[in-house]
C-alpha cells in the first residue's frame, strides 16, 4: 500500500513546519536539521502555532479522502489539531507549568539525546546552550502575561520546579552543566562549551528565582484547575470526551479491586499475612530482589530488557524486527527520580531508550517493584508500540509515525502491556506480580486524586475502601502524597498504592538510601550500558547482579 494520499501530504507538509517552530520536539523524534535551535516560548510563538494548527485543520476539513485508512488518517490530524487549538486558544499551554512537564524541563532535557561524535553535533551542543538564556526568557515573558490575564499555575508546581531546576544548576544536588561540558574529552571542545554553560547555569538560576519571587506570589493556593481546563485535558490526552463523575466513581472501585489483589499477593509472600507494608519490607531484606548500586541496577535493568525481548520474539507472541529489538537502559544526567522512555530516532540510529533518574542518594534498588516499569517502558510496552510504529511506512503516514500520541492509547497499551506480562507468566513470582498490582493501583489512585482534586468531588458515600464522607476533594494530605510520588519512583519499601490511597499513608520513613549519594552518570557509565546491553546470559554479569537475574530467567516464562 502507497501512503500518498492528499491527507498524507497535508499532514506530512504540517510536521515539515512544526519542527521549524518546535526544534527541540525535532531532536527528541529523531528528525535532523534543527538540534541548534530552541522554540520560540514568546507570546508570538504560541500564536505562531495556533496559527500554524488553525491553518492546517481548515484545509483537513475539506480535504477527500479516498479509502479507510485515509479516513483514519484525516480523523487523527483532525480531532488532534482541534483540541490543541482549543487549549492554546484557553492559554492552557501558556500558563501551566510544573515540575514534570513544562517548556524549562524541555530546554534542559533535549542535551540528554544530543551526540558529541562530530564536529557538527557539538557545534549543535554550542549553539543551543548559547541559546537557553534567551529560551529562558521569552518563557519568562509568557507566564508574565499570562498572569497579567489572571493565570497562574498553582503555587505547588511552581515550588516544585523551582525546586528541580536548584538541583539542576547544582544549589541542592550535582552540576547538570559541569557534568554536560565534562562529556567533551576534547581540550579546544570543551574550552568553547565551557563558557556557554556557564551562561546556561546562569540563567536557570535567575528563572528559579524569578519564579519563587515573582511568580509564586501570584499564585493561587489552591490546586484544582476546574472543569473547563481538566475536560480540555482530559480530551488531549484520551482523544475523546468521558463522563468525569462516573470515571471518578470507577477509580474508587479499580483501587478496591487491585488493592484487594495485593492482600492476596501478599500473603502468598509472607505466610499468609495479607499486610502489604509487611510484604515489602520482607521482599527489601531479601538479596533476591534487590541491587545495590547504580551501576548495578542499570547493568540488571540491560539485562532483563535483553532477556525479554528475546523471549517474546522467540516466543512467538511478537514479530519483533532485528531492527528495533535494540534497547538501552540508561542512567539519566539528574537525579529528578523518574523513570522514562525516549523514543528511536526516524532513521533507528538512535535507538530507543528507557532512562532512569535516581533520586539523590539512592543505592538499594528493588528489582520486584521495578521489572513491571521495565515492561511498561521498553517491550512489549512503549518501545514496542513507538519503534514498531515507525516501520509502519505502508499504513502510516509520517507525521503519524512520528508526532501522532495520544496519551489514552500510548499510555493504555503500556498498562495493558504490564498485565499481559502476567498473562504470559513473566510474573510467576509472587514479588513481581505485587510490584505490577502496586503500579497500576498507582493508576488508579490517580484517578481518583486528579478528578477529585481538580473538580473538587465529594468522597463518595458508598466508596469500597470505607473512606469517611468529607468536603469536596480527596483529603490533602492524599493531594501532597500523590505530588510526592510521581515525582519520585519507588526506591524499596512502601508500595505507590500505599502512599497514594487516601488519606491513606504518609510516604514510608524506610524508604531509604545508603551514604554513598547519587553520582551522575558519565560517558563511561553510559558506553557500558550500550555493550552490556545484550547479554546472553547471566555468566558475565556481575556478582551483585546475579542473584536477582537468575531468579528473573528462572520465574519467567522459556
């Protein structure tokens, strides 16, 4: 099949001019001509898109499509250009900011895709890193108007990102730019970087003030965006409208539900006794389920990746080509605590890569609340989905392939992934089987935070975990858990569920890390991951590692 039709080169022509105002989603998509660029974060720049998103739907609106899979096509550009117009029109982008995601995350986090090999790409390096001041503050300008409208993210995003970028700049934690300028082995390379990030440093530091002394004290108090912004973003990130009370209704019950398999789970660990707490701490004191060390866990991660792509595709259960069964598991230049996947370049010369941030401090790792992030970040999770999509060039068009994500679907085959793994047998030890149940109770607490929160419900009367009725709104101290947590993966002991379930638990004070502090990850670090990245078997792996991949190859499925 040729995809050629007249909604293929609209929407191909649309991504031709997205990346010329989003060089940085450019790099991190793998499509080269723009890694010394950064985006335009000004007010005019967020009119240039919606002009751009504008422009492009009316002319999908009248364009004829010839078949089904052009019908498809000219539906997803469609419904996806829409509800990003629709939120650009709100200043929803514009204004909302947060420790996660937001335009000065953006600007730090595209250097951890960009090479050093030539010439050219440190020249790239050069010129971005001349450019971050400016990025920096033509973002400043728009969160000024935007609070001139009377928008202003709430006070506890922008704590928290100021609290990140302290980290990055190396007020609380490691130098992100002294680490960057230290991967240039090159005297004469590094002598031209060196000043540039320097400049950088400097101008994060001068954001992060100016959003704890300009910024924070505009902001509300309060967390809840209200209906009309959560219903914008709930369609942008399930591609359709839902009934917010009846999804909230649903979370209480999917929580009962998992947590009730939990209890199950964890008796079949500790003798019978359904306390989930006890169950960890159980699993945290067992030599089997836990790495120490970075370095470790990242050569342990490599490795489990490896044999889990190989078995599936061996399996039979997915045609998996030669060409993406290539992942890499690697440490992240931060200690922000996340664990993220980064797609394969257009060409596959990047591959895809699961990245993990530690955070600062972290040494012990537990395997069995980790192997189920694996699955959901690299195969048969997102690295699946995202590289098997990019060789669909006979049913996809390129900016399908490439710029096409909805959240509702990426995201919902990633937690469908974790649970087929179940399915399949991957999860035959009890320990891992409780770290899948822990992360998608994860998922169901978010539910009933985020639409609680945000819409300010009431708890309701006849909820299945007994929570006593109260003012609208989850408890806040549910509200504090829940930031905390998805700012930070769980490291050993309590489980995310227990954290996050209502007013449910305070993060556990044994969640602990050794003296030994966070150490950013080098180049060395990194070469090593790529060699170690496919291991035949467990003979060259190191003696801290052994002992939790032999119990992974002998409690998963042949």
């Amino acid at each position: 099949m040729t995809v050629d039709g007249e909604i293929d080169r609209l929407s191909d022509a649309y991504l031709s001019e997205l990346v010329k105002l989003r060089p940085t989603f450019a790099t991190t998509v793998g499509i080269a001509g723009h890694d010394g660029q950064y985006p335009d974060y000004s007010p005019a720049g967020y009119e240039a898109q919606l002009t751009l998103t504008r422009r492009t739907a009316t002319r999908a609106r009248v364009t004829p499509t010839d078949d089904q899979r052009e019908y498809v096509a000219k539906a997803t550009l469609l419904e996806r250009l829409e509800v990003e117009a629709d939120l650009l029109e709100a200043g929803i982008p514009q204004h909302q900011l947060g420790a996660v995601i937001s335009p000065a995350r953006e600007i730090r986090q595209v250097y951890d895709l960009m090479d050093w090999r030539s010439d050219e790409e440190v020249e790239n390096i050069a010129a971005r890193l001349g450019g971050v001041a400016q990025a920096l503050a033509s973002y400043r300008t728009t969160l000024s108007d935007q609070a001139a409208l009377g928008r202003v993210a709430p006070i506890r995003q922008i704590e928290g990102l100021a609290q990140r970028i302290a980290r990055w700049t190396g007020t609380d934690a490691h130098d992100f730019f002294t680490d960057l300028v230290g991967q240039e082995a090159d005297p004469g390379r590094r002598a031209m970087i060196e000043p540039l990030a320097a400049d950088a440093r400097r101008a994060y530091d001068e954001f992060g003030t100016w959003l704890t002394t300009e910024l924070a004290p505009r902001a509300p108090d309060h967390d809840a965006c209200g209906r009309d912004a959560y219903e914008l973003g709930a369609r942008l990130f399930l591609g359709t409208n839902i009934n917010l009370e009846e999804t909230y209704l649903w979370g209480w019950h999917e929580l009962h539900r998992i947590e009730t398999e939990m209890q199950r789970t964890a008796a079949r660990l500790n003798n019978g006794d359904t306390n989930i707490r006890s169950a960890t701490q159980l699993l945290d004191n067992d030599p089997d389920h836990t790495v120490h060390g970075q370095s470790a866990f990242i050569e342990w991660m490599n490795y489990a990746a490896h044999e889990t792509t190989a078995k599936l595709s061996a399996g039979g259960y997915f045609d998996i080509p030669p060409s993406i069964q290539r992942l890499r598991v690697r440490l992240a230049p931060t200690s922000d605590g996340a664990m993220y996947y980064t797609r394969p370049s257009e060409d596959l010369t990047r591959p895809g890569e699961v990245w993990w941030s530690p955070p600062a401090g972290q040494a012990r790792f537990a395997t069995w609340s980790m192997i189920t992030d694996l699955y959901h970040e690299g195969v048969p999770g997102h690295h699946l989905q995202r590289a098997y999509a990019l060789l669909r060039s006979d049913l996809l068009n390129r900016w399908q392939r490439l710029a096409c994500w909805v959240s509702g679907h990426g995201e919902g085959w990633a937690m469908y992934a974790e649970r087929l793994m179940d399915e399949l047998g991957y999860l035959r030890d009890p320990a891992n089987k409780l770290g899948m149940l822990d992360a998608q109770a994860l998922r169901a607490a978010r539910v009933v935070v985020d639409i609680g929160m945000h819409l300010q419900l009431k708890v309701p009367n006849d909820n299945p975990l007994r929570f006593a009725p109260a003012k609208p709104g989850p408890p806040n101290l549910a509200t504090n858990s829940c930031t905390h947590t998805a700012a930070c993966a769980p490291t050993t002991s309590a489980p995310r569920s227990i954290v996050i379930s209502a007013g449910l638990a305070k993060p556990s004070p044994t969640r602990s890390a050794n003296a030994s502090g966070f150490r950013p990850a080098t180049r060395a670090d990194n070469a090593k991951a790529a060699t170690s990245t496919f291991k035949p078997s467990t003979a060259t792996l190191s003696a801290s590692v052994r002992s939790a991949s032999n119990r992974y190859v002998r409690l998963s499925t042949a």
